[in-house]
C-alpha cells in the first residue's frame, strides 16, 4: 500500500478540512466505495510549538517537533508527504532535506493557482508567515505585486485565525470579513487564503466575488493529482 | 506525547466526521490553541477489504489487514486506540488480544448511551453486522429488545451506507428516512446508528424526535473522556 503521509495537527480543524478535501476530490474523480480511495497516514501532532509566535519571535521554534513528525512520517514508510500549515512551510527546506518522502510546497501550490490577469494579490496568513515573507517573495518572483495588510488588518487576521483554532467559526468570520474589505479597498484583485484556519471561517460569510485561492484546497488538489496519476488509488 | 491510534478509513467520510467531533468535544472542554488539543496517528487505510461484505460470505477478510493496521499504531507507540467502523468490532476480540494499547469498543459505547426507560431498540448498521448480531447480543444482554428490520428496510439502510461512501449525502438521508419510518412503525422507542456512515446521512434530514445514538459520537465522547482524564491535551 502506498501511504500519504499528513503532518497535520497544526491547527486540529484545519487537517480535517484537508482531508475532507481530499476525500471530495478522489470521490469527484470517480472513487464511489472505500477501496478506491486514497490511503493516508496522518501525524496530528497538535502540540508543536506555534509558528507563528516562534517567527515573531515569541516562542520556541516547531523545528525539532516538525522533524519529529516527518521522521515518525518516513518510518512508516510514506511515498509523499503534505503539511496543511502554511507557516510551518518557513522550515520546509530543512524539513524536505531530512526527509526521504517527497514534501509538496502549499505556498507554491497556492501561488500557481492565481488566476491570469491579476496583478495586485493580498495574501492572508498569520502574523509569523507576513514576517518571514514567504509569500511575498513567491509573488514578486511572478511579478506580482503584493497587497500588505496594515497593523490593524494583521490584527484581525492573527484574531480570525485564534477563534478557528478556538472552534469559534462564528466570530472567526466576523475578523476575516473586515481584513478582506480594507485589502479590497487597497486595490487587491485576487486573495490567497494562505493560513489553512482561514478557508473555514470564510465558508462562515460572503466572499467578495474576487478571484480567492484556498491555500487547504490547492494543496488537496496537489495531493490528490499525485496519488492518483501512481494509482495510489487501487489496492496493490 | 501520549498519542491516540484511529484506525480509519472505514469509511473516509466517517472517520473525518470521527475526528471533528473529537476536535469539537475537546474545544468545548476548554481547549482554545491547538496545543491543548489531543495528538493523533491516524492510520487511515482504505483498502482494508468491505468488512460488510466478508460477514455476509461475499467477500475477502479484512482481518488481516486490521491487524497490520493496529501493528503499525502499536509499533508507533500509541497508549489507546479507536476504530470508527462498527462493523470491523465482529473482530473485537482479535485486535484487541493482538494489540499492547487498549481499543475502546464502538458498540459498547453507543449500548451505553441509550437513555434509561426504553424496552424497544432499533439498530442501523451494515447488513454483515446486522447478520453476525453484534448490537443484538448487547441488546439482549441488557433486558433490551432489538427492533429488527425486514429485508427491504435493511437494503434502505445498505444503499445509505453506500451514498455515503460515494459522497452522496442527498441520496443517502432518502434512504435513512425510508428505514427510520418502518423501524418507528414497529415500534422502536429508540434508535442506534450502528454504522459511523449512518451519522452524516442522518445531518441531511430532519430526524425523529426519538432518542437517537450516534455511534461516532459516543466513541468520540468515550476518546476524549479517556485522553482528558490522563491530561494528554497537555504537552508533555
């Protein structure tokens, strides 16, 4: 059996909307009983030290717990590995070097998925990833201009993000709706949902009718199109 | 770390809806960051054969394959393990003689929760686990009485299995309603979904107002109430 392996956990709803993604996509593609879908094993290692607060400086650095769950991944002898996290994607060179298994970027998953004809993209992620410029430089090196929260923006996205982790999808929209109106009014035209709590809160409310990537989405898409272009799919 | 072994992917759909509510169970027991939540391994294998059908002679065992998959929970160093598939307990007895970490029973669980004062108890489960009598013999052995289903009730409930392995859940819940009507017409005071499919078929309809168990839940609830009274939501 080909194994996909999920370092998951960061945050607990966020891994399941991956996988109920997956699950959505495989089904689309034709998969109608259990057998025909993929076979994942998933590390949900909830307590890896925040992300963002090591980025900003606050807090122990996930690093070594990361290491760990990509170690207990490859032990068991996964053939990929994907990260629903976009922060912890800040370690992701040290990650794909330790690691036998391949690891898909959600960043550049995401990234590639930006619509033609766009130019000027907010991306939405936590206050750690904004600091460390992931996604910033991914943009400029397609010459694509980045929309920049201001401070109080970051607030509301750090805040929407905290209340998905916290199970409160309702207030989580609250934040996100005001982030998403004062980017729009900065001339975005396409949003990267690039922190995986946020497409949650953003199934809670309206969306602006703007072209938006689902960072938990995009990365599915990748996964799913991997195991299934190897017949990972089929039972050996 | 303490982590928890899911053996899943019996179905996909179900063992998704397994680990939200145990995400949901612990956030309202107070977890607001993703460190208080309980770590996982979920070995989510799908290629386990149809366990339904092997109990009706029709098909290949999935022994073997549930016992490499509590194998590789074991060899992971779980301290507990849970099975989101009620059917799968028919080998109870084998996985958990084969295993070092204790498995929580699924259907001990959901016996447990039904309310006090009810005589007449309708199970829905696979037909394999209908035939090998695994909610009857519990029934009975608490003085309760199984409302059994008829032949045509029984493929009501098969086919809403099926819809919802095939991620159809509109089809699935007409199906539910077809087999709660005949069941609550023979005068079933209350009823166990027997099969962790049953659950997200049952969200798609307007239930009976009967005392309804959700077996997916009273495992979650059973999960969660084990790894908070050893404090594994706590990084260690």
């Amino acid at each position: 059996m080909a194994l996909i392996g999920i370092l998951g956990g960061m945050g607990p709803l966020a891994t399941v909307d991956f996988m109920e993604q997956v699950i959505a996509l495989t089904s689309s593609a034709g998969a109608s009983c259990d057998q025909q879908h993929l076979e994942l094993l998933v590390a949900h290692l909830t307590h890896i030290p925040d992300r963002s607060e090591a980025l900003l400086g606050n807090g122990e650095s996930p690093l070594p717990g990361l290491l760990r769950g990509i170690d207990m991944l490859n032990r068991n002898e996964v053939e990929l590995i994907v990260i629903p996290c976009n922060s912890a994607h800040h370690w992701y060179d040290a990650m794909r070097t330790h690691s036998k298994a391949p690891i898909i970027h959600i960043a550049e998953a995401s990234v590639a998925a930006l619509p033609p004809g766009v130019s000027r993209v907010a991306v939405l992620a936590t206050g750690g990833t904004y600091h460390c410029g992931l996604y910033q430089r991914m943009l400029l090196a397609r010459g694509l201009e980045p929309v920049e929260p201001d401070s109080a923006t970051q607030q509301h996205i750090d805040a929407c993000i905290r209340e998905v982790k916290a199970g409160r999808l309702d207030a989580s929209a609250l934040h996100l709706a005001l982030a998403l109106d004062w980017l729009l009014a900065q001339g975005a035209q396409a949003v990267v949902l690039g922190c995986t709590e946020l497409p949650l809160a953003a199934r809670e409310m309206t969306v602006p009718s703007i072209p938006i990537v689902d960072s938990t989405l995009e990365l599915a898409r990748a996964t799913v199109s991997y195991g299934l272009e190897r017949g990972w799919n089929c039972p050996r």
